[in-house]
C-alpha cells in the first residue's frame, strides 16, 4: 500500500481494480480543514485521465507490476521483444503499442510494463536511430526559409526533415516529439 506522502510523478498505483499512473499532484494544506493531495491519473489499460481527490493519510493499493528491459525484435502482426535478462520473448498486440510503432525499429532498447504478469505499456528510449526508405530530392532555390521536404523510414513513419538529407542518411528522431534531430554519420 501507499500513503500519499509516497505520490511521485509516474508512480504506479492500483484503484479501483485497475492500473492507474500519476500524472501530477499537489498537495494542500487549505486554513480550514485537513490537508489533502489533488492528483491527475493515467489508466494505463484504456488510456482514460481523471482528476482524483485523496485525504492526507489515504491508501492505494501498490500494483503488482514490474518493467523489465527488451530488445524490439521483429513485427509479424505482433510486435515481438525479447527480454534482455532470461532471453525470452514475448509477443504484444498492436493495441498495447499505440502510436509509439512509429518509433520501433529492429534492436532498439524497450521498457516493457508488465502487470499481473500481461505486458500494458512500453517506454522507448528518448531518440532512435532510423534509416531511410523513401526520400524526395530537394526544390532548387526554396533553401533561403529551412525548407523541409518529407522522408518516409523503416518503420512507415513520415516526417519532415531538412533539404540536404538523402535517401542513403540515417536519422536520429526524437521519441518524444516525432521530429527529426540529425543526420547520423555512418561509420
């Protein structure tokens, strides 16, 4: 179980019977009245975010979940991961992936949520490395603004990158964002 004197940014808790992830709190202390701790949750199964209210003192349950470390294997209409400690791997739906496919290319280094022994979630490093499968050449003479132009890469993914990038360039791309950092010199 956890207090609320235990509420951190990104702590797991179980409410409800779900699995829920602490967005934000604050905790008052109004002149009137006890204290308590405003937090916004995250379910991590459906996605859903709620704003909850607890008393200073409260209990919620401590989940039984664990994040183990993976390597990004392969897609086959399932996304397949091997666990870097036992070498096992695993199999999960697109479902638990979400957008972050964007970003899974083969080797990368993945965080993997497991809950009650299920995997719900995974977290990607903040930057990747991706090569390029389809590249546009520039517009002679639109160089004057940083203009852009669209590149597709392994993972279907389409973003936007400078005009000087080629089809033979590898890309480093923010996780986070989806956008383009730099050219990554191959070595």
């Amino acid at each position: 179980m956890y207090d609320t004197t235990h509420f951190k940014k990104g702590l797991k808790i179980e409410m409800d019977g779900n699995l829920w992830s602490i967005v934000e709190f604050q905790h008052v202390k109004p002149g009137k009245g006890g204290a308590f701790v405003r937090t916004r949750v995250k379910n991590l199964l459906t996605g859903q975010v709620i704003d909850r209210t607890f008393r200073s003192g409260d209990k919620v349950g401590a989940p039984d979940c664990v994040e183990i470390d993976t390597t990004f294997l392969y897609f086959d209409g399932e996304y397949n991961f091997m666990d870097t400690s036992t070498y096992d791997t695993f199999a999960i739906d697109e479902s638990v992936i979400g957008d972050d496919k964007n970003y899974l290319v083969e080797q990368v280094e993945v965080s993997v949520l497991m809950y009650n022994k299920r995997p719900v979630a995974i977290e990607l490093p903040n930057f990747i490395i991706a090569d390029i499968t389809e590249c546009q050449p520039g517009v002679a003479g639109n160089t004057a603004t940083g203009a852009t132009k669209p590149v597709t890469i392994v993972t279907g993914y389409e973003l936007q990158v400078p005009l000087y990038i080629k089809e033979t360039d590898q890309l480093k791309i923010d996780t986070r964002t989806g956008d383009y950092v730099e050219r990554v010199k191959i070595s």
